[in-house]
C-alpha cells in the first residue's frame, strides 16, 4: 500500500525537521505544501528528503490542503494522512487513523480528540464542539470532531473529492462531499498534545471561517430547509402583524406605523427567502441529475 504523507506548514521551521525524520519510519512518501512561509521551513524539509510544493503567497490552511490533495491524486497514493505540523499529533496514532482503511472498514478516517478522556482548554473545546454539531445538522453526519486536521483518505475520496475552500471551512467541506456521496467516514480516537498554545490558527478567524463555510454547504446542500423554515416564519410572522395593522385600522380609524412596517417587512422578506428556497433547489435538482 502507497501511504502518502501530506503535512501543511506555514513557518514551522522549529518542528518540520524532527517530524519528518520521525514520519520516514512510517513512509518515504511524505509532501510538505509550505503555505508561503517567511522562514527556513521549505529548505528544511526539501534537506530530509521530503517533497515540498511552495505557494509563493500564504493561500491558508484550505489552499495547502487543496493542494496536497491534488499531488496525492498525481502520484497515485493509496492512502493519504494529513498530519499537523505543529507538533499536536503523536506519530504512534497515525497507525489508528491507517487501521480502518486498511481494513476496508472505511474510505476516511478523523483522528478524534474527544473519544477518550484528555485535557483540552475548554474555549477550544467549546468551539470545537459547536463547529462540530453544526457540521452534523448541515451534512447528516453523527461526529465527534469535524475539525482535527488528522486524518487519512483512500484512493476513492482522492479521485473523486474534489476540495474548493480555501480557508479553515475545507474540514468541514471534505465531510460533508465525503458523506454526501456514500463514502465510509470513521473515527478513532487519538491523543492531542498541547504544550502551550501551538496552535497557529486565530480562534476567532478560525470559528467565523468554519461557520461561514458550513453555513454555504448547508444552503447549497438543503436550500429547501435553510431557506424555507426562516421563510415561512418571517411570513406568518408578517401576515400576524399585517393583519393586526388592518384591524386596528378598521375598527378605530387609526395607522399604527411600526405595526404596519413589521409587517410588511415580515412578508417582503419571507417571499424573498420562499422564491430563493424554491429557485435554488430546483437549479441544484438539474445539476444533480446532469
């Protein structure tokens, strides 16, 4: 089985060397995509024999997996296994990730923090956690941990996922395409080492990236749903205000404005929500057929 390395890296100078001395024990086939990174990070790497693909500018965590991706498609991995470089993730767990695929148990595996018991600050777990559970309503999906960077993907997912965002959101998208077409996803659990704050993500542009992201897939994925249910209430919601307008008009002769514009406002904006519910999910039946 060709196991494929894939570590995304923005100025990780101080860990690159170290981690893929150690991953060469696992594999030769190891890629480091340098996310535009200002220090010694790409020479490093390219020294211990890894190959190493540069964005001349920083295109985010999204770009470096898209890219990654498409080089392990061009070499025609087996198994790809996105690992961290900053140090979080143990190389003893890489073969759990490996196990199910190898197994034939599933086409893609999460590396989870949550199913065993270990200390996470609680921020980031909390943000984790609902990121998470969004991830589950837009996409159907019963996961613990949508946005661990840890993870191995067969052949099938590399041929056929194809990644677009660039930002933090792509974890969530390979999920949601993945669950989408029928492929297998497991999780199994893994240990995450937090010696300080290693992380190089911001968690306020992390989360509203995710968010955002997440909230995109759901209405391309259910239109009906995340167009409609908000339609219909701000409708009704109008039509109660409209008609409470009206009769007070009727009965003592007398506008009540603010009545009048909730529910005006109410229908307008209802209609709006109901005519792009029904517009885009026929445009994403047609395209589902072809």
């Amino acid at each position: 089985m060709n196991i494929m390395i894939g570590i995304p890296a923005y100025n990780e100078e101080k860990n690159i060397a170290i981690l893929i001395s150690k991953l060469k024990k696992i594999t030769d086939s190891i890629i480091v995509c340098d996310d535009g990174s200002t220090d010694l990070t790409a020479e490093i790497a390219e020294k211990m024999g890894a190959k190493v693909v540069k964005h001349e500018r920083n295109k985010g965590y999204g770009g470096a997996i898209k890219t990654i991706f498409s080089y392990a498609g061009k070499m025609d991995a087996d198994v790809l296994v996105t690992f961290d470089a900053d140090g979080q993730h143990r190389i003893e767990d890489i073969e759990k990730v490996l196990g199910p695929i190898k197994n034939n148990k599933a086409d893609m595996v999460i590396g989870s923090r949550f199913l065993k018991s270990q200390k996470i600050p609680k921020y980031r777990k909390a943000g984790i956690k609902a990121i998470t559970e969004l991830t589950n309503i837009a996409g159907g999906t019963k996961i613990t941990d949508s946005q661990s960077g840890f993870r191995a993907y067969n052949k099938k997912i590399l041929e056929v996922i194809k990644p677009t965002d660039s930002g933090m959101g792509i974890s969530t998208e390979i999920i949601i395409k993945a669950h989408k077409a029928g492929y297998k996803i497991a999780e199994v659990p893994i240990t995450i080492l937090y010696a300080g704050d290693t992380s190089t993500h911001n968690p306020v542009s992390h989360g509203s990236s995710v968010v955002f992201s997440t909230l995109k897939y759901a209405a391309i994925e259910r239109p009906l749903t995340f167009y409609g249910i908000p339609g219909v209430f701000f409708l009704l919601l109008g039509l109660v205000f409209g008609f409470w307008s009206l009769q007070i008009y009727l009965e003592q002769g007398q506008l009540i404005t603010n009545l009048a514009i909730i529910g005006g406002g109410g229908i307008l904006l209802g209609t709006v929500l109901l005519i792009t519910a029904t517009i885009l999910h026929s445009i994403v039946s047609v395209v589902r057929e072809k």
